[in-house]
C-alpha cells in the first residue's frame, strides 16, 4: 500500500537543510500557499547589469523577461540529478515565498505544481561565478518552468519542456514584469547543494567515530585517552562529544570486551596518534559542520537578490522605497562549504592512516592485508591504495575556490565568490570521505574474524554484524569493488549510526560513570590495583 503523501509549508523563514535534502529526496510535496508583493522597478523597465540605465517600452517589458531568461542560459556540463534539481526548486520557491521579489502568486503556484509532479528543468552543474547569485543555473530552471530547453519527470524522461509539462496538465509560465529577474537571482544554487554536503557531512562525521572505536579494538588500542577528565581541559564542543562517544562505545564495565580484556596487561604505554587524537581531530570537524550549518540554514531563509522592496508583508509596513543591495553574492555559503570541506577532508586523512595499521602486519599484529595465504591473496592490498588516492584527491579539492574572484558583466560585477565550484567540490570531498572510511569500516570488520572467537562491545558488535548483513568475510580474493559500495551505500544510509545510536544515547542520559580500570599503562600516585580485580573509581 503506497505511503500516504507529506506535505510541507514553505514561507521562506523555517525550512533548514534537512527539510530541504528531504523535498530532493521526493519525500514530501509543497503545499500552496499566499503572499503579498511589493512595487520594484529595476529590471521592469531598464535592462540588466551594464544595461541597466537602458530604458525599455512598454511593449517590450514581457520580452525583456524572457530575453534574461534565454540569454543567461549558457550553462555547461552535465545536469543536476533529479534530486538535487528538487532541492533547487524548492528553495527557489521557499525564497519567493517571502514576497520580497515582485513574483506573482500564479507564478509562484504553477512553480508549486512543477515541483508536485517533478517536471525539472535541464540545469547544467556548471557556470555560476556565485555573485550575481547563481544566474545561469537559475536561468535554466527558470527557462524549463516557461516552456523552452529540457525537462524530465519520471513520466516522461528527458523531453523538450513543453511536452513534459503538457503530460502533466501544466502550462508553461507566462513572465510577467519583474519575474523573469525574480526567477534567475539568489544564491540558491550553491545553497542548496552546500544543504546536501553539510547534511552528509555531518552523518559521517557521526559514524566516523564508530568505524574508528572498531578499528581502536581491533587493534587493541586503550581507551584512556578518552577519560573526560582529559577533554575537560581543553572544552571544545566537538572534542567533548567525541570522546564521550569513544567511551559509551568501549566502557568495558557498560558493554564487556574481550577483546580488550585480552591485552589489559600490555605493555604497551600508548596508542598511535591516529586513534589516540581522535577527540581533536574528528571534534573540530564537528565544530565545523555546526558552524557551516548555521550558514546555510541562514541562508536558506534569507532574500538574495539584487534589490528588495522595505515591506514587511507580514505586517505591511511600507517604507514605499527600492533598494539596491548586495545580498545576492554568494561569499558567505561559498566561505563555509570551502571550510566545510577542509574540514571533513581531515576525516578521510585520519582514517586512510587507520586502515594502512590494520593492513601492515608489523602495525596490527594481523596477517598482511587482512588475508590468510598472502601472496596467493592480496587482501586489502588495494582497497588501501584507493583510500590513499581519494585522500589525495581530495588534497587537491580542498584548495578554496572563494580566495579566487574574476570580474564579470563588463565590470559591473567586479568582485564574485565562485561559490558553485565551492559547494560542487565540498559534495565531492564528502562523497570521497565516505568511500574512505567505507573501506576502514571493511577492513575493521575483516580485522576482527582474525580476533575470533573474541567479542568486542555490545554495540560495536551490532556494526560488525549490520556489516556482515551485506558483505560476507573475505576468505580469499574476490572482486573487492562491490563490497566497497554496499557499505557505502550503509553509510549513505545512516545504518551504522542508527545501529549504534540507541547504546550511544542509553550511556549518555543513564550517567553512567567512567569505568578507569588500572593498568601497567597507566601512571598513579596510588598503589596499583590487584591485577585480578577490575578498578572502578565513580
């Protein structure tokens, strides 16, 4: 029985990132909606950019939208997907919402029904500069909604615009003064793909702490730096909650390991940085997802246009003047997805070292590449080598495409933001950042069938069998590819984190205390504990 269907509000103040990644996953319609629009005047009756002292009659004023629309489709490259072409029609639409831009209630409805039945435009990914605002994909969204270039729904594929709106019952849209400029300004090109990139971020920044408390058991790595009397010092958000994480995934008193009880007695003094730092490492990359989420939710909501009317709709206050400002230029968003990129790369970077421990037998005390019979087998040998070329890659993308401006528009537009190269490279670092700790998480489960028949924690268990649901143990070689992308695709998912999650949460709001068990490791100023009895300061 199909699921009945979820509609959502758009009044271009309360949509966030999620909201938004959700209407390009086609989960939710748009409901219609009112507003109330206020007198402009540029772009009505002049020309555009260096033409704008250009006055145009009155016969021509329909024309002249339409002119805007075709000529600044000049886009190149392949188009959005479907989902992502969602995402940039709903926030177009939750923008228009707002009232401030002159765009007429018909319009913005025949918008509406676009987006209900997914007839989407052909927008090249590339060609926005991000200043003003994203105009050549915007201009092909908008040149889709009145009837001219391509369009796709799942009902019709690929088609020429007109015939997939007519399928669908819709006519094409009829400019009217001012909406041709209203459609094709604002920044929500690069917003709404640096939506999807902070959203994936933040989903495997969270499961990136548990692959890594995996790969710390398997290697047999000691919890100690994870003691909040260590964080305490130093009290960045991030690293607080990573380390808070780390410990309800290995409080050996709240979920037994035996794998850690079967090296409590080493005489190993400390672990690698590699996991030892994960609390600073993976925690400033939290902080970073927060920072650059709050960016793009701002912007989310925000008008980004060339100019705006003084009204209040909400409670018409007219001040009766036009402004032109600056709020279409995309410097903010383009900032924050080059931070958030950096950022998120790190993760990739610690993990990729991570795996190359439990791959080299002199690191891990493993066979070689995670394989029994080597040199018959190669094991990991290779799937290692991937994870260093998309770290290295991703070395590359994280150079910040905002520290670059060229002008544009015969001077006019003198300083740019390139923030849709920001946001496109920001989707790809994350994208490679998955496949990366896709591959740590593969090799970490492989680790422990050399652990067996010793178990890890209760929850890290629960990973490893959620794993071998989709990817069986790696006896001897086979085409490796495929197993990388099922637990990708478990990542995408958020099944990892969901999996682990309810003993995450349990740990935290039962405060249960520290378990600090003694060790020849650990330096006191007291006695040392009986090697037969677990130490359980609360």
């Amino acid at each position: 029985m199909a699921l009945p269907v979820q509609y959502i509000s758009l009044d271009g103040n309360t949509l966030t990132s999620t909201d938004l990644v959700n209407l390009g996953r086609g989960l939710y319609k748009i409901k219609y909606l009112s507003l109330s629009v206020p007198p402009v005047v540029y772009g009505i009756t002049t020309g555009f950019g260096k033409f704008a002292r250009t006055v145009i009659p009155v016969s021509k004023l329909k024309e002249l939208q339409e002119n805007l629309v075709r000529s600044h489709s000049a886009g190149v490259g392949n188009p959005l997907s479907p989902e992502r072409t969602r995402m940039l029609l709903a926030l177009r639409i939750n923008v228009l919402a707002k009232g401030y831009s002159g765009i007429s209630l018909e319009t913005l409805h025949a918008m509406i029904q676009a987006f209900n039945a997914s007839c989407l435009s052909f927008v090249p990914e590339k060609g926005t500069v991000g200043a003003s605002g994203d105009l050549a994909p915007l201009s092909h969204l908008a040149l889709g909604l009145i009837g001219e270039g391509k369009m796709w729904s799942p009902k019709s594929g690929w088609a020429d615009a007109k015939y997939v709106l007519e399928a669908h019952g819709l006519k094409p849209i009829s400019l009217k003064p001012k909406e041709g400029l209203a459609l094709i300004n604002g920044t929500q090109m690069i917003t709404s793909l640096g939506a999807e990139a902070v959203e994936r971020a933040q989903a495997i920044a969270r499961q990136a702490d548990i692959i890594a408390a995996l790969t710390l058991e398997v290697l047999k790595g000691t919890t100690k730096a994870f003691d909040s009397d260590i964080h305490s010092l130093r009290p960045h958000p991030g690293q607080i909650e990573v380390a808070l994480r780390f410990r309800s995934l290995l409080d050996s008193d709240h979920h037994p390991s035996e794998i850690a009880e079967s090296h409590r007695f080493c005489d190993r003094v400390q672990d690698a940085y590699t996991m030892r730092c994960c609390p600073q490492v993976h925690g400033v990359t939290n902080d970073t997802i927060t920072f650059v989420q709050n960016i793009i939710n701002t912007e989310i909501n925000s008008m980004c246009h060339f100019f705006h009317c003084t009204q209040n709709c909400s409670t018409t206050n007219f001040r009766g003047e036009t402004i032109s400002g600056g709020n279409f230029h995309g410097e903010y968003p383009a900032k924050a997805l080059d931070f958030l990129a950096i950022a998120v790369h790190e993760l990739a970077s610690i993990s990729e070292r991570r795996t190359e421990r439990l791959c080299n037998p002199s690191l891990s005390e493993l066979p070689a590449f995670l394989v029994n019979e080597g040199g018959l087998n190669s094991g990991f040998m290779i799937a290692h080598c991937t994870a260093a070329a998309l770290v290295s890659e991703n070395k590359v993308l994280c150079h910040p495409s905002s520290v670059d401006s060229l002008s544009t528009s015969a001077a006019t537009e003198d300083h740019v933001s390139m923030g849709g190269w920001a946001a496109r490279k920001a989707l790809r670092v994350v994208e490679h950042v998955e496949q990366v700790l896709a591959i740590e998480l593969l090799a970490a489960c492989q680790g422990i069938e050399f652990l067996r028949p010793l178990r890890t924690t209760t929850p890290l268990e629960k990973v490893y069998d959620l794993v071998r649901s989709v990817v069986k143990p790696w006896i001897k070689d086979r085409f490796m590819s495929p197993d990388i992308e099922a637990v990708h695709r478990l990542l995408l998912d958020q099944k990892v984190w969901n999996v682990a999650k309810p003993y995450i949460d349990k740990y935290q709001t039962e405060y249960i205390p520290e378990s600090r068990p003694g060790s020849p490791t650990a330096f006191s100023l007291e006695p040392p504990a009986s090697p037969r009895k677990r130490v359980r300061h609360e």
